[in-house]
C-alpha cells in the first residue's frame, strides 16, 4: 500500500503539470464548447449524436479500462507481477461473466444495476484528478470526498433526466429491450423527475458548502465549483447520447489514463521530460490489445443478443451493454486503487 500511495498521490511536480492537461484542458474544452454551442441552439442531426459514442471505441473510452491487467500490479507491488495479473485475470471473468449472464436473465435489473454503477464509478473517477493532480485539500476527509462521488456521479447519470425524459427513456429502451425487457414510465413523469432535480440540487449545494471552510487553498475548491456548475450546465443543454459519448471519451477516460500513468515508473519519467505524448504513446501499446478483445466481447455479445435492433442506435446500444459488463470488474479495480491510495 506504501508503494501505491506514495506514487499514487506525491508525484513530482514536474509530472504532475503534463497530467493537467488529461484532466483539465482535454475535458474542459469540449464541454464547455459543446455547452456553449448547444446552449446557442445547435441542433446534431441524430446519427451523429452517436459519433463521440463510435469514437470512443478507440479514443480513450474503451480503451481507458484496458491496461487494468497492468494498473492493479503496480498499484499493488509496484510493477507486474504474475500473481496480482492472474488476480486482475478472476475479476474480469468472474464478475464480468456473471453480470453479462444478468442481461439476458433480468435485463431491467441490470440496467438499474447499470445505471447505479456507473454513478457511483464516474463519481469515484473523480477523486484522484481532483485530489492528486489539481491539489484540491477540502476532500481530506471520507465524508467530504463521499459526498463528492455521489454529485460528480449524478451529474451525467441523473441530470439528463431531467432535461431529457423522452431521449432518455429511449435509450434505457433500446438496453433492454434486445433481452426481452421494458422500462416503466414512472421515473419519467413530472413529479418524479421534480423530486430528483430538487434532491440532487440540495445534494450539490451542500456538498460545495461544506467543503470550502475545509480548503485551505480557495482556488482549488473554486476549480471543483466551476467544474460542478460546468457539468450541471452541459447535461441540462446537450443532448443525452452526444452528451454522454463526449463525456466518456474526453471527460472521465482521460482523467482515468492521468491515474494510469502515474503508477508507470516509466510514463512517470517521461511525464517529468515534459514528454506527455511519450507516455500516452506507452498506455496506448499497454491497452492495444485488451482494447481487441474487448471489441471481439462487442461481437460475441451482439451474436448471442436475443433481439438485436440492426440500426446505428441498435448496435450503439449494444455496445453499451458490452460496456456496462466490463464496467463492474473495472470498478472492483478502481476501487482497489482508492484503497491502496487512502481514498477509503
């Protein structure tokens, strides 16, 4: 845990400032570009709503959980070791096989399951960026840093809810649906989605609140509130699946890839030569060929679907599902890594 928690959370700062730009400028701008355009009245025609989504297969998104095998082992120990690899190895096929099983048992189960998952893990993403590379001290405390998951989380899980019902519920419709499932209408209707937006306001306002008199640097919690109200802006403004596909390919992937780096002795190195796309380049070779396999799982998956719909959205939705199977043992790792970092 030492090893970890000393490469995980003290980089030098000479790496340190390569890795802003994974997870400050390469997310910032695209969502503020795309809140600005869509908040103008840009319309997307819907086939390239799923462009970010298409992307993604290759642009951090899919590829950002694919060097697991190698995070964890060093995470752990410190570099690659066959033990903790054959670890990483019964995660993936263990809970990763029995929640794909899930989809084709109870598909509505595990869109909710999906749903609650990626809440909470797109919430917990966003510990380490905020904490290990923008230096924000307010989340020195468990509760504080809690909190903060459950708004980070909610922002791109609950907010298009509230401004997108009807697309939302299409989307949910095309996860189950290939499995023999339906999606009810009441968290859809006007009073259900009042109550979430009311409860996830008070939920971002008092976790803002009470994390400024523990900063001991207001510019940092400052950078946090930016963000917060950045995010609330974009997902009440951009259309769900664009909205949702940029997020993952130049949100949350590359702040996970910042992590990633880090615990890469040698990515470390290049990062403090100011080589950013050195170390880029080492994680792209590290998550090539995962990256293949989890494509092949992509097909695998589309075969054995009971109903597939043979559209663009219908193989998007797939593609989802593909994703939200692999997303439960890349959380079990990620919350390995919290661990080991001191996070919980």
């Amino acid at each position: 845990m030492a090893v970890a928690r000393e490469r995980g959370t003290t980089l030098p700062a000479t790496a340190r400032r390569p890795l802003r730009v994974l997870v400050g400028w390469l997310p910032w701008t695209p969502v503020a570009l795309a809140t600005v355009a869509f908040a103008a009245g840009l319309s997307v025609p819907r086939e390239w709503r799923y462009v970010p989504l298409a992307v993604s297969v290759v642009a951090f998104g899919l590829p950002h959980g694919a060097v697991d095998w190698a995070a964890l082992p060093r995470a752990a120990v410190g570099r690659l070791d066959r033990r903790w690899l054959a670890v990483v190895g019964v995660v993936y096929l263990a809970f990763g096989g029995a929640y794909a099983v899930g989809w084709f048992l109870a598909p509505l189960a595990a869109t909710v399951a999906f749903l609650l998952l990626t809440w909470f893990h797109w919430g917990q993403g966003e510990l380490y960026p905020l904490r290990a590379v923008l230096g924000a001290d307010h989340l020195d405390a468990r509760w504080r840093r809690g909190l903060t998951v459950a708004v980070r989380g909610a922002l791109p899980m609950g907010v298009p809810l509230l401004a997108f019902p009807g697309r939302y519920r299409t989307v949910l419709d095309s996860f189950v649906a290939p499995f023999g499932g339906t999606v009810p209408a009441w968290p859809f209707t006007a009073d259900a989605r009042l109550a979430l937006g009311v409860a996830l306001a008070a939920l971002t306002v008092a976790t803002l609140a009470v994390g400024y008199p523990a900063a001991t640097n207001r510019r940092e919690w400052a950078l946090d509130a930016g963000e917060t109200a950045l995010l609330w802006a974009y997902f009440l403004v951009v259309p769900p699946v664009f909205a949702i596909g940029l997020y993952f390919c130049c949100w949350h992937a590359p702040r996970h890839v910042a992590r990633v780096l880090a615990l890469d002795d040698r990515a470390v190195d290049a990062l403090s030569r100011g080589r950013l796309g050195g170390a880029l380049a080492r994680f792209a070779r590290e998550a090539a060929v995962p990256t293949l396999a989890a494509l092949v799982g992509c097909a695998a998956l589309w075969w054995f679907t009971p109903s597939p719909d043979p559209t663009l959205a219908g193989a998007v939705a797939v593609y989802l599902v593909a994703i939200a199977v692999l997303t439960l043992p890349h959380v079990v790792v990620v919350t390995w890594l919290d661990r080991f970092d001191g996070y919980w």
